[in-house]
C-alpha cells in the first residue's frame, strides 16, 4: 500500500488543482450564510463523485455542516475533520484571483484550508473505491474561523467515537505538524458605578471607568511567561459622553494556556476579581472557550506519521506547539489523539500572501492516505 502512494498522489495532481481552483473561487465567508451553504453546496457534489454519496447535511443555526460516514462499524475509526468557510470577505477573488505561478498557489483560502480539503477527497481516493473505503468519517464545517460555536457539538461527538483525528489546517512553517495548540479562554469584565454630571457633581457619581482601569492593571499580572500563559487586558469601553461621570465599563480578556490546569488557574483568578473602587461592583462573565491540545496527546500517533512519511518517501517530519486555536482543540479535548496542520505547506493563513507550495501536496496527501490506512488497520496510537 504505502509503496505507491507517493506516485499514485503525484499522478492525480492535475485533478486535484482543478478541484482546489474550483473550491477557491466559491468564496466563502464565514459571516455569509448565503456564501456558507453554496461553498457547502459545491464541496457536497465533488465529495459525492469522490466518495460515492452525498454527504449528510447538518444545519445549526443556519450553518450549513457536511459529514460522510464511510466503510463498516467495526474496527477503529479515523475522523478528518475539514472546513470550508474563510476569512476573506465576498470580491476579495477580484483583488486576489487564483492562480498558480511558479509552483505556488495563490487565493483566498487556498492555504487556510481549501487545499487540505481537496487533499482529504483525494487521499480517500488513493484508499480504493467508495464501497471499499475503511472506516472514515469526513467532516467539513462552516464556522471555524469564528470558533467554531455551530460544529463544536458534531466535532466532539464525532471524535469521541474515533480513534484518531487528523485536522486538515495549514501546517506550520517548513511544513510542521501541529501537535500542541494553546487552550483559549475569552472573559468580559464588567464594572457598574453612578453617572453623575461631570462638572456639577462628580462627586455623586461612582466612576466605573476608574474601576475598570484597576482591575485592567490586575488582570494584566494574573499571566505567566514561564509556563507560556498570556492574559491579555484588548477591548475597553466606558463612559457615554465627556461630562458624564462614567456608569458602566466592560473589558474583554484573552487568555491562552498550554494545560487545562493553567486555564483553571486563570478562571478562578478572573471569577474572584474584587472592585477597588468603593461602592462600585465587578462581574465577570465567559470562560473557557477551546481547551489546550497538549503534545502528549499526540506522540504516539506522530511517530507513526514519522514512520509513514519516511517510508512513503514524503520526507522528514517536524513537529510544533502553536498558540492559536483550530478544531483539533476540540478533538484532542475530548481525548482523541490528534495530528493538527496536516494540510498544505505554504504561509500567510489570513494575509494577502496568503499561497500554497504545490510539489508538497502529492507528499501530503500520501501521508494522509498512509494515516489512515495504518490506524484503521489497527495502528497503536496512544
Ligand atoms: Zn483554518
């Protein structure tokens, strides 16, 4: 199986730029519904012609989610998990057309991650017909690039019942898999005092303001730099109008941690804010939003991926902890061993140099074949 993968991946390239060309020019942001289900709508025909069926159409709140559960109930289950909405706004296409110059692919979302997309169907294809396929689920969601509030129920549920998940997110930089990711916590502060006139009688107001700028200087030492823990004070608000004295002032906080007992430090910390300001009253809302994905969690599992690539020929493999968020957060939460940033190796995730380096993409896709064929076959992966 793994000997061929390689030059079966490269011969199927031509079709997979075409299937990658059409899936950039659906563009579709996560904001538009409209845009959300069309790109759903597109991935939902290709995957059929890839995989034999439709997939399953799970709508929350509007949101357009697709999944394929494929081959038999027994055995050990791998779930890829996929999203199609981007970050770039509808017309963006006008300003950045697709185009490949120079072995590298150009395009919004080409990066982050229409082309690990295109990758998963293909990988599935080198696995053998749709009716002989091991056991696989696919999911490809539309809300990612907000935290994904409408699929994380599906991601859970889906990685609970599998036994290894492979995210299909841009690699890191030179092509690293990413098998740490920060857990993420997002807070709102609130502070309530009194309005009063500001030039009449300041001194029956309650400055929620003055309250709120303590407890910024406080929030902003509950991090810590040693254990890679950030708590970081970002939108601030107050006040109505210049001669008010202030009766309300929210401050929003984003915090990031490599372990759990981190974020439950954290959490007990904001939830025990005490007001300064005498009279005035603090209340903190939100939580923790992704748990971290730690690298323990995926050992096991990357060095079977470091076996596969030497022996599919796909090169060396380097492995990274990053601080941003993706659904793998998700997976490796609920304790499915997870490899993140399995798909394409380029850079500028969210930026106008935003590319795809195209002589990776037989590489990875093989990798990606060769990872599924080995868990489903009973590779150890914990
Ligand atoms: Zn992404």
């Amino acid at each position: 199986m793994t000997t061929d993968l390689l030059a079966r991946a490269t011969d199927a390239l031509p079709t997979l730029m075409h299937d990658l060309e059409r899936l950039v020019t659906c563009e579709s942001p996560t904001a538009d519904l409209a845009a959300v289900a069309a790109g759903a709508n597109l991935v939902d025909v290709m995957g059929a012609g890839y995989l034999g069926s439709a997939a399953e159409r799970i709508v929350v709140d509007g949101r357009t989610h697709l999944r394929w559960r494929l081959g038999g109930d027994t055995g050990p289950r791998v779930l890829i998990v996929c999203h199609q909405d981007t970050v770039w706004p509808i017309g963006t296409l006008q300003r950045l057309p697709f185009r490949v110059e120079d072995g590298i692919v150009y395009g919004p979302g080409c990066f982050d991650m229409k082309t690990g997309l295109a990758m998963a169907f293909h990988a599935l294809r080198l696995l053998g017909a749709p009716q002989t396929l091991p056991s696989v689920t696919l999911l490809v969601t539309g809300d990612e690039e907000i935290g994904s509030p409408t699929s994380r129920q599906l991601i859970e549920d889906e990685a609970r019942q599998s036994s290894a998940a492979f995210v299909l997110e841009a690699s890191g930089n030179g092509g690293a898999l990413k098998t740490g990711r920060k857990g993420v916590s997002l807070f709102r502060v609130s502070a309530f005092g009194r309005a009063s006139h500001a030039g009449l009688e300041p001194e029956k107001g309650l400055n929620a303001a003055v309250e709120i700028a303590g407890q910024v200087l406080a929030i902003n030492g509950l991090g810590d730099p040693a254990a890679g823990t950030s708590v970081v004070p970002s939108v601030l608000s107050a006040g109505t109008t210049s001669n008010t004295v202030p009766a309300a002032a929210t401050l929003m906080v984003d915090s990031r941690a490599w372990t759990v007992a981190e974020q439950q430090r954290v959490q007990a910390a904001m939830t025990s804010l005490q007001p300064t300001v005498p009279g005035a009253r603090v209340e903190v809302t939100g939580g923790i939003n992704r748990p971290p994905m730690e690298p323990a969690g995926s050992q096991t599992l990357f060095a079977l991926a470091e076996e596969l690539s030497s022996q599919i020929g796909s090169g060396a493999l380097q492995q990274i902890s990053v601080g941003g968020g993706s659904d793998g957060n998700f997976t490796a939460g609920v304790g499915c061993p997870t490899l993140d940033g399995m798909g394409a190796v380029g850079g500028g995730a969210h930026a106008d140099s935003e590319h795809v380096i195209v002589e990776e993409i037989p590489r990875r896709t093989a990798l990606l074949a060769g990872l599924i064929d080995a868990v489903c076959s009973g590779a150890a992966v914990r």
